[in-house]
C-alpha cells in the first residue's frame, strides 16, 4: 500500500491486516539517491527556492510567476513540458527577474528538483504529489481536477504536508505564511514528510516479489543469479572478457533525444537500443549556435537543448550509461550536435562531436568547436553533409563546399544518414560512419555503422578515425535476429580483413572500407 491511511481503508473494508504493507508508493530510485545535498530550511534574507510545475492551467501560469517573483529573494524554477509556447511566454515575462527565475521545458531531472527545492507547487495529480512525499518537499497545490485529484490534495491536507490554495493570490500568500516565523510552518511540513516519505518503496516491492513470487526457490535463485551477473558485468573483470576477443560491433552515433527533437526519453532510447543488441551507441542532441538568427529562434522551442538543461543533460546520459553497460554491455556515448545553421543551405553546417566529456560553448566558430572535440578525445564528424534526398528538413552543405579546409579536421563524414547515401564521400576516400539520425522509433531501420573492433570507446574511436575494417549496413527488421550474441559465435570463424563482407540476412547491405 502507499500509506497507512490506505491501509486503514482496507483493513476497514475487510481485508486481513496480516497480508497488507504499506511500503510507500513506488517512484523512481532517484529520489532515494543520496546524490542531493539536503536542503536548509528557509532563513528570512536568504534563498527561497520554489519550483513550479505546470502541467495545465496554463492561462494563469504568467500572473502566479509574476507575484512569486516579485517575493523577495525567491529563486523560481518553472518546468513547462513539451510546450514552446508557454515556454516563450514565460522567458519574455521573466526578462526582468534572469539572475532569479529559470524557465525549462521538458525534463526527467524531477527528482533532484524537487530534494533541492523548499517548496513545489503544482496540481494535484497522482504521481506529482507522490513524488513531492518521496521528495520530502512541501507541495501547495494550485489546482485540483474533480475526481480522483480531489483524493490526492485531500492527501496533503490530512497528513499535513502542504497546503491548497487556489489562485495565484492565495499562493502567495500561503508561501509568505510558510516561511514566516522562522518558517514555523514549513518545518512542520517537513518534518510530517519525514514521517511520511518511502522513497525506497520501489525496491521494497521487488525484493517482496522476488522473496514471495509464485515460482519455486530454484527458480528464484536462478533469477538472483542473473540480477547478480548484470551487475558484475560493469567490473573491470568483465570489461576485460568483453575485450578478450574483438568482433564486429553494431553502431548509431547519432541519435536524438526529447532533450531536443527526439521521441524518446534517454531511458527509453537506452531501453530501445539495447534490446535491439546494439555495442555502442551515441546520444547527439541539438545545440543551436545562438549567435546565428536560426539559433535565436530555435531556443524559443523545444527542438535543440535549452542552455539552462546541459549540464543536466551530460548528469542524465553518465547515469544511463552506467545502467546501459549493467543491463545490456552497451556501451553509451554522450555526444552533440552543433548546428551551425544560416539562411541557406550553403552556409549550414551540422557537427557531431561524439563521446564528449563535458558542455562546449555553442556560439564557437566549426575550428574552434572542432578544437574541443578533440580536446575533450572526441570524435568530430560532419553530419548529413550532402543533399538529403528521402527525408524532410533543412540541407547543411558548407562543410562539403569547404571541405579543403575542414576534412583534415573531421575524423569522419557520414557516408549515409538515415536512408540517404552520399556516395562521394567513398570517391575521395574519406573517412566514414553511417548513422540514423534517429528521432522516433521507426528510424532504427536505416543505415548503421559496423566495426571491428574490441568493444572500448577509445578501440571504437581509433577504429573510425583509422578508418580501417569499418563496413556500413542498412538495419532492418530481420536484423532484430541478425544481431544476438548467438549469431556472432555462429560467424566467428568469418574474417573481417577487408572488403567484401557479407552480413547474412536477407536484405543487407555492407560497403567496407577499402583502406
């Protein structure tokens, strides 16, 4: 069960209290991380941080960000979703409070959110107010759908963890009544969450289940065994069996996440990829130069990654990549995308730097960014450099234009992205990769890089800039089979010296290098 109270009502409707638990509601592991320092209460002359999430009552969200900014030393943090509209409203109407009010879009970063801030305020749905109990941070709801939120703000209300106010008045109000007197009340709150909070809820329930499921004992021992073997194979013993024997490795170095234009949360595409059996993956979201008019248009929307959300965003996908490798042995690469886009196609260029270590500043010249690339041992690739024949979206030439000056630079071209192929990029022998360009599922069935290689990012990395047994193929859905770690074995005896190699499933197409 969530809680006591919900314990109560059963017990109450005649189900034996010897078969109930109340082990809290299960949300995400991160809010049981002790990454978050624990916040202070609120000292009068000192920050006050709210984060306000808005997930609908849109029309009055300007009116509430204007009076709680207009509190004296508030930090506002305003989460708005997939919504560029609203996102660009707010930013204009924050312009006057920069140094105290951050407006973002979507984010998966709710749980650090919400431990780091004093106060949250929000509708009253489910999960929202679940996640502010697991948090530990009290919840003033502004808003209250008829029908089970009713239930859920009632919640805050008995168990004396929050507040209800409706209208952005009221809001205020009650968050000036919070903090007043040495913030009397909130460190009632807070301390009622304490009691309250089971940010372990999700564990708790897995452990039951596995301890009390329907299968036998060896059964469940074998299932521990497996849970226990994916989590030695981040070790460095593991590692090092990985890289026993190289083989050919299955790539996509670019791939788009919601941070930018993508479908997928990162988890998602972590999930996707690696039940495909993918080796090494690279997440390559945009991140417009806002230097340029196109630049300063896209951090309106929520197509490239919003300044604000990039350290959040190298934070994220260093997580997944620990997970990815546990559950999957895939390897994870954080990466981006540069767009250095004009009012023409001649004068846009797109730029991968692929399997960076940290944020780059998008306002550097191509040279420049290339520069950090290779500072920070990535890989700097020019995406989708020729005409884009299949698909939709903006064509980027002026790296093929100039490529006297940039291909000594580049460490590769996308020789095929998504279902075009640029077959010059072959005629002058360069250096390649072939990508998907992913932003929604039904992009996995494209072009995609083969390597032979040990599966290592810097092996991975030496491979392509080397440009040696680097082989491209079109994925599609007999490939699902094609790539499992009992194919490999059946073809081990295969060599990979050179060029021609034949990917044995109906449909396929390998080119490989001829260096």
């Amino acid at each position: 069960m969530a809680n006591d109270l919900t314990a109560d009502v059963l017990v109450k409707g005649g189900v034996p209290q010897d078969i109930i638990r109340a082990f809290g509601f299960p949300v995400s592991p991160q809010f049981a991380s002790n990454d978050v320092p624990k916040i202070e209460a609120p000292v009068q002359g000192q920050d006050l941080k709210i984060l306000y999430v808005i997930n609908c009552g849109k029309r009055k969200a300007g009116v509430l960000l204007d009076r709680l900014a207009d509190l004296p030393n508030v930090r506002l943090t305003i989460t708005v979703g997939k919504d560029p509209e609203l996102k660009t409203e707010l930013m204009s109407r924050a312009e006057d409070y920069t140094d105290r009010v951050n407006v973002i879009g979507w984010t998966n970063q709710m749980p650090e959110l919400m431990r780091s801030h004093h106060l949250v305020i929000s509708k009253a749905g489910g999960a929202t107010v679940q996640e502010t109990i697991a948090a530990q941070c009290p919840m003033i709801v502004n808003q209250i759908i008829p029908g089970q939120e009713e239930g859920n703000a009632k919640l805050i209300e008995d168990l004396d963890i929050g507040a209800i106010a409706e209208g952005s008045k009221e809001v205020v109000n009650v968050v000036e009544r919070a903090v007043a007197h040495d913030a009397k009340i909130w460190r009632q709150w807070k301390e009622n969450l304490r009691k309250a909070s089971q940010p372990e809820a999700a564990f708790r329930i897995a452990e039951l289940v596995l301890n009390n499921g329907e299968s036998g004992a060896g059964e469940r021992s074998a299932s521990r065994k497996v849970i226990a073997s994916r989590r030695l194979s981040g070790t460095g013993a593991a590692r090092t069996a990985v890289r026993e024997r190289s083989r050919m490795l299955l790539c996509d170095f670019h791939i788009h996440s919601n941070y930018s234009d993508g479908a997928l949360t990162v988890p998602e595409i972590i999930d996707f990829y690696g039940k495909l059996d993918f080796d090494c993956i690279c997440i390559t979201d945009h991140l417009a130069d806002p230097g340029r008019v196109m630049g300063k248009l896209a951090r309106l929307t929520n197509f490239t990654l919003s300044p604000n959300q990039i350290d959040e965003y190298f934070e994220v996908i260093e997580r997944e990549r620990k997970r990815a490798w546990r559950r999957y042995g895939m390897l994870v690469m954080t990466g981006i995308e540069f767009n250095k886009d004009g009012l023409t196609k001649t004068s846009s260029a797109h730029l991968l730097g692929v399997d960076l270590k940290g944020p780059i500043d998008p306002e550097l010249s191509l040279t420049e960014t290339i520069h950090e690339i290779h500072t920070q041992s990535g890989l700097a690739v020019a995406s989708h450099p020729h005409i884009m024949k299949s698909e939709w979206g903006k064509n980027t030439l002026y790296l093929w234009q100039n490529q006297d000056t940039y291909a000594p630079m580049i460490d590769a071209w996308e020789i095929a992205n998504r279902n075009n192929i640029f077959t010059p990029i072959g005629l002058k022998n360069l250096r390649f990769i072939a990508n998907s360009d992913f932003h929604k599922p039904k992009h996995i069935y494209s072009w995609k890089t083969l390597l032979h290689c040990e599966k290592d990012p810097d092996a991975i990395k030496e491979c392509i800039t080397l440009n040696k047994q680097v082989a491209i193929t079109l994925f599609r859905k007999e490939h699902n089979e094609c790539f499992t770690e009992r194919a490999f074995k059946e073809r081990e005896e295969i060599p990979f010296n050179g060029p021609p190699f034949p990917v044995a499933v109906p449909n396929q197409t390998a080119i490989a290098s001829v260096n």
